[in-house]
C-alpha cells in the first residue's frame, strides 16, 4: 500500500488512500487511481482492439498477469509475451462450466483477478444465426456472474453506439442518457448487445464491483469490425443520395487507451468514448482519399447486398439502417472528466501512455 | 459557391469570411456548420432581404453582440421566408454579424439535400439537446414560441397571436439568457390562407396542408410568396424570473410577459408600416 507522499515500487505518486479519496457515500472517488497491480481476464482476444490493448497492458509494469480468451488460436501478436505475464486460453464462453474453469486455473486460484474486460461481442452481422446469439447473450450473463462470485472488483463490457436510437430528431450530441433503439425490428444483434448492456447495468449497484459498459463510437483501424471500418475500406463506400451525417469516430488506438484507462482508475457506470474530431461523414473519406458513390436511398440496401455478394464490401446496410442518413456524436464529456481528465495517473505507471 | 457570388457585395463576402465558424477538427462546427453553406443561404437570403422583400427592420440594438440570447416571435406565411429573412437581418445588421439558430421540424432532416443543407446553415432539429448545446455555446437561437402550425393560419386571423409554448421561457431561465421579442409584418400578406386540409395533412404528416388562392392550382410554383414588404422590430430584452422553472404559476405569467411583448412589436410594426405607405417614414 502506497501513501500520498511516498510513491510505490512503479513510482505511482497519485493514490489518494482513505476518506480524501472517497465520495459521498460510495466508496472512493472516480477517477482515483486502484490500488495495487493488476491480473486481468480479457474475453475476446482475437479484436483488434484487444491485440492492441494487450500489447500496451504488457509494457505496463503494474500489470501483473493477463489471460486472455477467445475461441480458436492465439492471434500471431500475441505469440512472444512473455509466458509469465501472458495466458492465453481457448475457451467457449457461452458454457458456464468453461467460463468458471478459468477462474479456476491453477495460476489465479489463489491470486484471482480483479479486473474482466469483455471484448468478446460478435457484431458482425455477416452470418449471425442463433448460435451467435446465444453466445452474444450468455457470455455476458456467464462473464458477469463469474466475475461477481469470484470478487472481481471492476468489470468492463465493451457495447456499441448502435444502441441509441437515430434519425431525424437527433441530438447533435448524444449522452449516455439518450434514448436507446429498442425498436423489436432491429437487427438482432443490437437486441442482443442492449440485453447484454441491460444485464451489466442490472448489476452496477454491486457495492464489492464496478461495473462499466463503454459505448465507443465507430472504430476505425485496420481489420476492425465496426461498421464505420468496413465501410471505410469498402470498395467503394456507397452512400445515400442527399445525405451527410454528422460522426466523430474514434481508433482502434485510442480506445485501447481509453479502456486501459477504465482498468486502471475508478468509476463505474455507462460511458461514451469517441473521437476528439466531429464532421460529415463525407469529409472523413475525403481525408483518407476515399471516393464514395452515391445512390438513391431506397436502392442502397440493394446495392449493399450486391456488393457483399461480389466481394466488393463488409459493411452490412441492413444492419443500423439510419446510420448513413442521420448524424450520431458521442458526446463523452463524462469519460472525460472521470478518466481521461485523470490520464497523468495512470501515465505514472504506465510510461507510454500518452496524456 | 462562385455561382452566388453576384447575389452579394464584396463587403458582405467580407463579413461571412469573418464569421468565425468554431472548427471541431474537419472544417465545421460541432452542429455541422459549414462558411460555404452560410455564405450560399446568406447570398439568397440576402438577395430576397434586399430586393424581394424589401425588409424595412429596427431596433437591432437589442440583440446582444456576444453570448446566449432567445430571440421569438410571431410566425406566418404559409411558407417560412418570414424566418429566413429573420436570420438575414440579424446577421446583416450585427457586428460582428449573429448567426440565428433555429429549432427546425424534424420532417425537414428526412428530406434528402434540404435537410444536409439546414445543418450546414447552422439549424438544427428541435430537441431539448441541442436547444441547451445552442445555449452553451453561446448563439442566438430563434424560436416562433406559436409552432410550425401558425404558418397556416387563415387570413381571417391576420396577426392574431396563437398560444405560445412556454419552451423558450423555460430555457432562457435555464441559461438566464434574454429574450428578446420581435414582431414581423408582412409575412401574413405573402400568402391568402383559404384552407387548412387537415386530413391530408394527417396522412402527409405536416402541420398543416394549405389552400390559398394560388396553391394548389398553380401547383408547387403556387406556393412562391408574393413580394410584400417586410417590417421587423425588435424589442428590448426580457430576462426571465428564474423561478419559472420551478412554478407553472410564474411560467405562464413569464410566457404572457413574452407574448404581450412580441404582440407590441407586430402594433408597432404595423403602425411603421401605415407611416410608410403614407410616405410619413
């Protein structure tokens, strides 16, 4: 345990132990460093996201252990970690036996995690049948109930921005508070990704954890599956006649920063995190020398259909239909101010973040 | 860009060059703002201010040349030019020049290229949201308090004031931001209302459907406002009591405050304008 004037073994200076530190009846302050190292259980390794996250965890040194888990093999990045800082685990996470068995690993039975991020969301809406839905759902039922009984003091799930409602009477900057798409006809997926966001939230009184679900705005970076992504690297990104929402994307880059924020200080709750720049949607393909065609609105899902079938494209239109036609902004002045506004913290331990 | 350019003096390029559009990181502002889109609603908003309909406007020493501010009055014509040439006079006669930020219907923001261009001139769909962001950022933002239906009054109800809305009391108080009252006439004389066909309007979702003496039967060009001259006066700033958030009681008092205000700038207005027709002003 560090004290205010003398700083750790990692040089960290800003722990505010004790009653300073704490907030109204709640335990201590968000934005406040967590004390101690961290063992970490990262669902979904395989994400892009989650490479970069873990390649940036590692060069911390108050990261005691990562496992990571996904289906299928380690990805070829993460081949060389270190063996004794890095597990990586092969695991169905929709089976409740699976998910408490690497609780239950030799190496963290006695030294348990405190931290779960669940990066481990199909949203890829090429091929979702009921198996995905079923994994998407019970995987964060089973992550969560784990992660509860094995006193894991933060739990982090990574949700989207299709979960807000869009169309013509859109704020020009969204909060958390904003209305939500529960329209029943929306793709499954987005039903899934709120069930999965309602059981966390469900959950966010748990005094012994916090539990976030970071919303993030489009993704960009090479080989990531968000929707604004793929229609980025479309061949070439189909637009809707007449139309030029308003976004503020982020990268694959500054979300891991943002979530090693969110590991590594307190604070619980629903956040958007997005991109300090907000344009049309069409400035951001001309900033990339990204040449869209446009198409009458009611052909664009047909348009869409065809290219997917010539190969042409990922980016599914059906998917968050109003996307290409009515602006959604993030508006993540609360990360801001609880995480982001912190950064010189977490810079303390870990050297190569950048405030 | 270049085609409008006639439509304005070089001294009024000048001062859309010097509007100071606040970049959040690809050339616009947070709410889609563009200087290009400005200049091109400027140019024909300008062009209609100065020669079609002939804008007589006073008391523009009341619009605050910095900081948040409600600027409401009366709405009319059918059409809403009358808000259009609101927005051009503020930003002609203010220096530096003020940029009117309307609260538009949602409708418009599902049309294809119309709805783009609106956000790009700086208007926005009316959400309680963007009404606070406007506030915070410190524009001037126009509200007609009568809503969208008012520009379908009858000619029979000529420069009768429907209820107002008490939204615009309610965020002035929350932003202790003025509000400033203007009266316009004119508007009401561009169109004669014979009709509202409300179920049409139903099934078409708009606020209203008119029959004037021109629309439907020259069909869309039916619609084009006759060249009545306008007269736009503005009041002195009302600040509101802020314990209209917290009683109904005073809110309404506060809205009746407002209303009788704008209903003294439309007297005032017409009275400027028999002054005129008689060659007396």
């Amino acid at each position: 345990m560090s004290t205010p004037d003398a700083p750790d073994r990692s040089g960290r200076a800003d722990v505010v132990p004790g009653a300073a530190a704490e907030s109204p009846g709640n335990g201590p302050a968000p934005g406040t460093l967590r004390e101690g190292s961290r063992r970490i259980f990262i669902a979904g390794a395989r994400r892009r996201v989650a490479v970069h996250l873990i390649e940036r965890m590692l060069a911390t040194p108050d990261v005691e252990v990562i496992l990571a888990v996904d289906r299928g093999a380690c990805p070829p990045a993460l081949l060389g970690c270190d063996p004794e800082r890095f597990v990586y685990a092969s695991a169905d996470l929709s089976r409740r036996r699976q998910v408490d068995n690497l609780f239950l690993l030799d190496r963290f039975r006695d030294q348990p995690f405190d931290t779960v991020l669940h990066l481990a969301f199909v949203g890829n809406p090429h091929g979702y049948d009921f198996a995905s839905h079923e994994f998407n759902v019970n995987a964060a039922q089973h992550l969560l109930d784990a992660s509860l009984r094995h006193e894991v003091t933060k739990y982090i799930f990574l949700s989207s921005d299709a979960v807000y409602r869009i169309g013509p009477r859109g704020d020009y900057k969204v909060r958390e508070d904003a209305e939500l798409n529960l329209d029943p006809k929306a793709h499954p997926i987005l039903r899934d990704t709120l069930d999965a966001e309602f059981i966390c939230r469900a959950k966010m009184d748990f005094p012994g954890c916090e539990v976030m679900v970071i919303r993030p705005s489009g993704v960009f970076g090479g080989g990531v599956i968000s929707g604004m992504n793929l229609l980025f690297e479309s061949n070439p990104p189909i637009l809707p006649v007449g139309f030029d929402p308003m976004i503020n994307p982020t990268t694959k880059e500054q979300l891991a920063h943002d979530l090693l924020l969110a590991t590594f200080l307190r604070g619980k709750g629903v956040y958007n995190v997005a991109g300090k720049t907000v344009g049309p949607l069409s400035k951001f393909l001309e900033e990339r020398g990204i040449r869209p065609r446009r198409v009458p609105g009611p052909a664009l899902q047909a348009v869409n259909r065809m290219q997917r079938m010539l190969g042409l494209t990922r980016y599914h239109a059906g998917f968050h239909p109003k996307r290409l036609y009515y602006s959604l902004v993030l508006d993540d002045a609360k990360f801001e101010r609880v995480f982001r506004a912190h950064a010189d913290k977490v810079a303390a331990v870990a050297k190569h973040l950048e405030v | 860009m270049q085609l409008f350019r006639p439509l304005l003096p070089a001294r009024e390029w000048t001062r859309i060059e010097k509007y100071v559009v606040s970049d959040a990181g690809m050339g616009t502002d947070v709410f889609g703002t563009t200087p290009e889109a400005l200049g091109l609603g400027y140019a024909l908003g300008y062009w209609l201010h100065r020669h079609y309909f002939r804008v007589v406007s006073e008391g523009h020493e009341h619009i605050p040349a910095t900081g948040a501010a409600v600027i409401a009055g009366n709405h009319s014509g059918v059409l809403p030019f009358d808000a259009v040439m609101l927005g051009t006079d503020v930003f002609r006669n203010t220096e530096p020049p003020r940029l009117v930020r309307y609260m538009v219907d949602y409708f418009v923001f599902r049309l294809p290229f119309l709805g783009t261009l609106f956000r790009r001139m700086g208007q926005m769909p009316g959400t309680r949201r963007n009404f606070d962001g406007a506030m915070e950022e410190g524009h001037v933002v126009g509200v007609f308090p009568e809503g969208a239906a008012a520009l379908g009054k009858p000619a029979n109800r000529r420069y009768e004031l429907h209820d107002f809305n008490p939204g615009h009391v309610e965020l002035a108080a929350r932003h202790r931001a003025p509000v400033i009252p203007f009266g316009l006439v004119g508007a009401e004389e561009q169109q004669t209302m014979l009709a509202d066909l409300r179920p049409l309007a139903r099934a078409l979702r708009l606020p209203y459907f008119p029959v004037t003496t021109t629309f439907p039967w020259l069909g869309p060009l039916g619609l084009l406002p006759k060249p009545s001259r306008y007269f736009i006066r503005y009041g002195a700033p009302l600040w509101i009591d802020p314990e209209a958030l917290r009683s109904v009681e005073v809110r309404r008092r506060e809205v009746e405050r407002v209303r009788d205000a704008v209903a003294e700038q439309i007297r005032l207005g017409q009275e400027t304008r028999k002054d005129y027709h008689e060659g007396r002003a």
